[in-house]
C-alpha cells in the first residue's frame, strides 16, 4: 500500500514544509486539488496540511468530510511562532472534539510576508491595517499584528517536521 502527503499552499511554506516532510518519509507528495476521493483507498497512510488564512485551514472542510471514516494526520501551518493560545485558536476554528480525537494534529510555524498578498485579501488586509494605525490604546496583539505589516516574518525550519515525522513512521510501522 501506498502513502502519501497531500498540501494546499498558497505562499509555499505549507509545500515546504510538505515536502521536507514527504522526502524524509519517501511518501508521495500531491496538491490536494489533484487528489480524487476515490483514491483514498489506494493509501494507507495520508498527511494533509495547509496554510491559514483568517483562522481557516484551507480546505479543511472538504478534507473533513472525505476522511470521515480514515484517520489522517493534519498539519496547519500559520504565521505564529508556536504560540500555544494562537495554535488554540486555529483548532477550535477548524476542527471539532471528535475531530481532533480522531486524527492527529499538529502545527508549523510558517510566516507571514503581507507583500505578497494579492487580490480581496489585500484588499481586506489594508483596511485592517489603516484601522489598526489610526486606533489609539492599541492592544499587544494588535500592536504585533501591525508590526507584521512593516516586518515580514518566517518561522519555517526543517528542524520543525521532527515531530510529525517520527509519529508516521511509528504508524506506517503499526500497521
Ligand atoms: C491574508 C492572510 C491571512 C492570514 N490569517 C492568519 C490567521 O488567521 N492566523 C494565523 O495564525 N496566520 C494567518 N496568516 C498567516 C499564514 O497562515 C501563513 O503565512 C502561512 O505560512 C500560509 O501558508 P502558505 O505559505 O502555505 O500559504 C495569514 C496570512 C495571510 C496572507
């Protein structure tokens, strides 16, 4: 049986991170939009990943409905630092307690780099933005968040797959 590592990435850190993952495993690696829900059985073990975007994994939702009866390890992967509350947030937005009992989750730090941004998100990003500059008694948060927008961070680090990597060897030798 096969396996394989399925990503959507929209400015590469969740390929990169997809990638490293898939050579150190010599999985298969695939955008998850070429993937078919009929080659679910082909595999035996599969990772999804995606970046998040306004506190959403892309294309969690299809992911969750396909893989309702397959447990699957997930990664997201977002602008934060591994911070604990952040990490919080992105499973509460994404997932369900069943959900997260039934597969296996885990972040990657990314990085953000608002340059690149195009299209409504920029849009919506720039209005964010004049707000956050004009509001006066700026919060932490809010204070971090405009800093992002002069700075572009990255987290990204092969030393970060460590994790996801050891816990699918230990299931690809499970089963
Ligand atoms: C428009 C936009 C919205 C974002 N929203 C969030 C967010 O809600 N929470 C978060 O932690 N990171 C957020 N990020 C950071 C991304 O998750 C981060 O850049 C991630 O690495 C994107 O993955 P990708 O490079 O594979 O596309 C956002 C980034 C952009 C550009």
């Amino acid at each position: 049986m096969k396996n394989i590592v399925l990503y959507k990435s929209k400015y590469g850190n969740t390929l990169q991170y997809a990638t490293w993952i898939a050579e150190e495993l010599d999985w298969e690696i695939r955008d998850f939009s070429k993937f078919k829900k009929t080659e679910i059985s082909n595999y035996q073990n599969i990772i999804f990943g995606s970046g998040v975007y306004m506190g959403k994994m892309n294309k969690i939702k299809k992911v969750l409905k396909w893989f309702k009866e397959k447990p699957i390890i997930i990664f997201a992967c977002a602008g934060n630092n591994n911070v604990e509350k952040d990490i919080n947030d992105i499973k509460n937005n994404n997932f369900n307690e069943e959900q997260l009992a039934f597969h296996k989750f885990f972040y990657l730090p990314g990085g953000v780099d608002f340059s690149k941004v195009k299209g409504v998100f920029k849009i919506m990003l720039n209005v964010f933005k004049k707000y956050l500059e004009k509001k006066k008694n700026k919060t932490k948060d809010e204070k971090a968040i405009l800093k992002g927008f002069y700075n572009p961070t990255n987290y990204v680090n092969k030393g970060h797959i460590e994790e996801i990597v050891s816990y699918a060897k230990k299931i690809e030798d499970f089963k």
